[in-house]
C-alpha cells in the first residue's frame, strides 16, 4: 500500500498539485513508519519527499524541521550494501 500511496504523490507533484502530494506523502510516512520502522531508508526518503512538498507550498520551516528530523534520524545508523542498521556504541 505504501508504493501505491508513493506513487500517487509522485503523480501529484508532477502535476504540481502539491496539497494532494503532501497529504499522500504524510500517509506513506505514517505507513511505512509503521511497517518498517522509523530509520528504515524507505521512511527517511518518504519524509525527505514530504519535505520537498512542503517547500513546493512554501512552508519552508516546516520543510527544514522535516529535514533536520530526518538528518537527526539517520545520523545514528551506518549503511552496508544499501541497507541501513543501527549502530552501538562499545563499552
């Protein structure tokens, strides 16, 4: 459902019909969040997205706290072969 959802916003922003867009991102953040967790690279690229969307609108705070959430989410994984896990301090 998420992909679905993904592409419908795509189409929507294509078209420049950015409110559309946004609301469908919101949902494929939400899905995916819960499917696959916040930090899954699929979420993060969704939220990046809804970030440009927000942008398109011209909420530009709104589109630089989504980003920085996003920066802030992924600064504690590494990636390996495309895929992202956490990562743990030694003691």
């Amino acid at each position: 459902m998420p992909d679905s959802l993904a592409a419908k916003a795509n189409r929507l922003a294509a078209d420049g019909l950015w409110v559309g867009a946004e609301a469908a991102l919101r949902q494929v953040v939400r899905l995916r969040t819960d499917e696959l967790g916040p930090q899954a690279p699929a979420t993060l690229a969704a939220r990046g997205e809804l970030a440009a969307a927000l942008a398109a609108l011209g909420r530009h705070e709104e589109a630089e706290d989504e980003l920085r959430a996003v920066r802030a989410s992924a600064a504690g994984l590494r990636w390996v072969d495309g895929c992202s896990t956490s990562t743990v301090a030694a003691d």
